[in-house]
C-alpha cells in the first residue's frame, strides 16, 4: 500500500473545526454557535486556536437544520468582513428533505474554497435515508468543478470511496482529491483506529485526507489520524464532550487541544496558506 500521508505535510497538520453540523442542539451543548454572527465569531476563534479551516453549517431560526441561503450568506460575509484568512468549507447536506438546489446553491453562489461532497446514500443515524444519488452526485461534482471549488470528499464507508475512486475516473471529481473519512455515525463503518487505517490503505495515492470520529470515539480517531500523517477534524458538530462525562466549554477548545497534542509529536498546526498549498487550492 502507499504510505498513509499520501501528499499530506509530513510536519504540518490541518486542523478544521466543525462547527454546528445539522443534528447537535444547544440542549447537547449551550457552547453550540447556531445563528450566523455566533458561527462567525466561532470560526474566527477557531482560526486564532489553530484550525485553518472551518466547516460550516447554518440553522433556521428556530435552530433546526437548514440549508437557507440567506444564512450562509450572511455567515460567509461576516467572516470575510472580519478578513480572517481561515478557509471556509461550506456543506451541501445540511438536513434531511432539501432539493438539490438548495443544496449546491450555496457553493455556486458564495464559492468556498472548500465544500462537502457526501459520497453515497446511507441510513442517517438509524433512524432517515441520507440521500446522495448518482445523478446529484454528478451534478454536485460538475458543479463545483464550474465553480472553481474543491470537493472534500467525506467517506463513511468504503462503499463510499469507491464510489469517490469512480468519479475520479470518469472526470467529475478532479485530482488530486480531498478525502474527509467520517467514522462513528449509526449506519456508517464505527469509529475505531482499524476502520480508520482500512480506509486509508485504499486511498488513490493522488490524495490528501483527515479524518473525524463522532461521540465517544472522536479522540481515538483524531490520535490515530496524528499517528498515520492525517490531518484532523474536531468541533461541536461531531462531540459534545471534550472528554467522558465533561461537555466542551467551545470549538476553539478541541482545536487547542490538538495543536498541542500535535506539537507535542512534531507536527506543527498548518496555517490556512500553508493549508492552501498543501491542499492546492486557488487564493
């Protein structure tokens, strides 16, 4: 197989702090930025922590999932008024039940640097079917090819990267990729270093990737994404908890703490240009 870094640094980690997602809610966490100016002043703090990106989600505003283009309109302007270099990667799958153009719209329309590309259909948290077909998926890829926008390619299973290593060949996911491996969600591959080093070992050799565990099993997969040369994704979206039983005070905390605990194995927490050019995005 190939070495696990694939083309990621080799001394740098990326950090990206996932910020709201579409499932946690402020009875979970208080700490959870749902409204635009909170995301904003999160993302912003993030990237003071260390993250060089941020991934971000939007809410109605009751705080159910959405995918209102308004809210990410007015969450992008705010962090590029406040002109915090930190990378923005915007999803499109914010929920369950939106159509296709309130999913892509706001990639098309705000171009992110980065935005997610959930590669396959699954049964969401045993409990909906997560909609991902052929045809959006195509459509979602030729799109962000148009737009000039880097697909994060996010695998939960390995039927997923398959899928992904398809598209790669037919042209409507470019190279060099961008994978995110998503472990820990009900209906997915579970969060543990073995799943984690399965799907790496079948990673294109033409990647970067980072990886995520969700509840109780995100600080065995950041530690062994550390271990494999990954870069990592933690936040408020994917664990309440900074450890067993004690709910984290904000996203910038799980972002400190892997800066050190990176720092402490000699890999130094990329900035968001050096992120740019380990990932070959455009400025």
């Amino acid at each position: 197989m190939y070495p696990t870094k694939r083309l990621n640094s080799t001394d740098k980690v990326i950090i990206t702090a996932a910020l709201t997602g579409a499932v946690t809610t402020k009875h979970d966490n208080p700490a959870l930025p749902t409204q635009p100016k909170e995301i904003a002043d999160a993302a912003i703090r993030c990237w003071e922590a260390g993250a060089a990106v941020v991934h971000i989600h939007v809410r109605d505003d009751d705080d159910s999932a959405s995918m209102r283009f308004d809210k990410f309109e007015e969450t992008v302007n705010l962090i590029r008024q406040s002109k915090c270099p930190v990378i923005l990667n915007l999803t499109s799958s914010g929920g369950q039940g939106f159509s296709w153009e309130e999913r892509i719209r706001p990639f098309k329309e705000l171009k992110p640097e980065l935005a997610s590309f959930d590669a396959g259909t699954m049964n969401w948290l045993n409990s909906v079917v997560f909609m991902n077909e052929p045809k959006f998926l195509e459509l979602c890829g030729t799109e962000m090819i148009a737009a000039g926008v880097k697909p994060e390619i996010e695998i939960f299973d390995i039927g997923m990267l398959n899928t992904a290593k398809y598209y790669i060949k037919k042209g409507i996911l470019q190279e060099p990729a961008h994978f995110q491996l998503c472990l820990g969600a009900p209906g997915g591959m579970e969060a543990t270093a073995e799943n984690l080093l399965f799907l790496v070992n079948h990673l294109p050799e033409n990647c970067t990737w980072g990886a995520f565990g969700i509840g109780r099993g995100s600080n065995e997969i950041a530690l062994a994404a550390l271990a494999l040369g990954g870069n990592v994704r933690v936040g408020l979206e994917d664990n309440v908890y900074y450890n067993a039983g004690q709910k984290a005070e904000s996203n910038e905390q799980f972002v400190a703490r892997i800066k050190r605990v990176a720092a402490e194995f000699g890999r130094r927490a990329a900035t968001s240009d050096e992120a740019r050019e380990i990932l070959g995005l455009k400025k």
